[in-house]
C-alpha cells in the first residue's frame, strides 16, 4: 500500500495530539509507550519510527497541549477590552466544563507536579510555554509597568490553577462547586486592584 508524501507527518501529529489528551487524563506517569501508542490506534512496535524516547513525546505532548490554551485564550479574548477579556478567561478556566474534561482543558492542573519531577528538557518547554500563558494574561492587565501586569498575570494563573486542582481532587460536587467559585470570587477581588476604577 502507497502512502501519501506527509503520512509519517500525519501519523506524527495524530500520536503527538492524542498523548497530549492521555497524558492531561492520565498524568505524565499514567501512561506507558504501549498505551500512548494505542491511544492513536497503532502498535508500540513503530514508537521509534516517530520518537528517539518517550521522554520526547512527553515533551511534545506537553507543549501541544499548553500552546492548545494559549490558542484559546487568545480565542476567547479577541477584540474585547481587557477587563472584559480577563473575565472571559476566568470564566472559561474555573467552570465546571474545564473541570470536568482534564483531557482537552489546561495542562498545567493536570501536569504540573509531574513536570516538576520530569528532566531538564520538559521542565524547560514547560517554562517557555508558561511565560507565553503569563504574556497573553498580563495584557488584559492594565498595570503601570509590563513587570506589574506580569506579576498580577503570574498570580491569577495561579490562582486559577490551584482552585481546578482542588475542585477536581474534592470527591463532592458540592465541594467542588464551592471551590471554583472560591476561585473566581478570589479573582474577582483581585480585580479591583487590576482593573482602576472608571
């Protein structure tokens, strides 16, 4: 059977796109070769054809993932004032569809703490892709200086961050619930120190 010219491309993506959704399920450690593998219906036999390591999948994945946010992020504030745009995101992030769908929502609540324990190269495409997130969060933040609005964008990621985890960790939606709302009420009280008065 003749393949087309960009088939090794193709078949590339398809295992870099759907490691990326397994992985924000599964976490970084969840998933062995074979079954990041399956996840794009192929056999573990051809993982070298297309990857040197797994590690090197992982890191693909992971900022296939992060750029997947950055993308909707930009989406989601397009020609909106800022403030506007900072309430769009926070809305979107600290919902219960995100919370309820850590395979195609934000890697950073679901892969944090495993990059954190993963080597040099992850860590490293994780940076670079974080301070892309904090770049289109700042600015929506009218501050004085780009440090300020870097700093309160750092914060709010954060924030927004910390409240998935524990919304997704606690076993009652109720609990869960509250916690978003935690979040976005946290956020809110940020705003009035980002957002000056009218």
């Amino acid at each position: 059977m003749r393949y087309p010219k960009d088939h090794g491309q193709q078949t590339r993506r398809r295992i870099v796109e759907n490691a990326s959704y397994g992985l924000r399920q599964n976490g970084a450690d969840g998933l062995s070769v074979v079954d990041l593998m399956k996840l794009a219906d192929l056999t573990h036999g051809s993982f070298y054809a297309y990857f040197k390591s797994r590690d090197a999948l992982v890191v693909e994945a992971i900022a296939l993932a992060m750029d997947q946010t950055i993308a909707h992020w930009l989406d989601l504030t397009q020609g909106l004032p800022p403030e506007k745009g900072y309430d769009a995101v926070v809305e979107s992030y600290l919902s219960p569809r995100h919370r309820n769908n850590p395979a195609r929502g934000c890697a950073l609540p679901a892969l944090a703490a495993d990059i954190g324990r993963s080597g040099p190269e992850a860590r490293r495409t994780f940076a670079g892709r974080f301070e892309k997130m904090i770049d289109v969060i700042a600015r929506l933040i009218p501050r004085g200086s780009s440090s300020d609005a870097r700093q309160a964008a750092a914060g709010a990621i954060a924030t927004m961050v910390g409240s998935i985890v524990l919304a997704r960790a606690a076993g009652d939606r109720r609990l869960s619930d509250a916690l978003l709302e935690a979040g976005r009420q946290a956020l809110r009280n940020q705003d009035a120190n980002v957002f000056p008065s009218p």
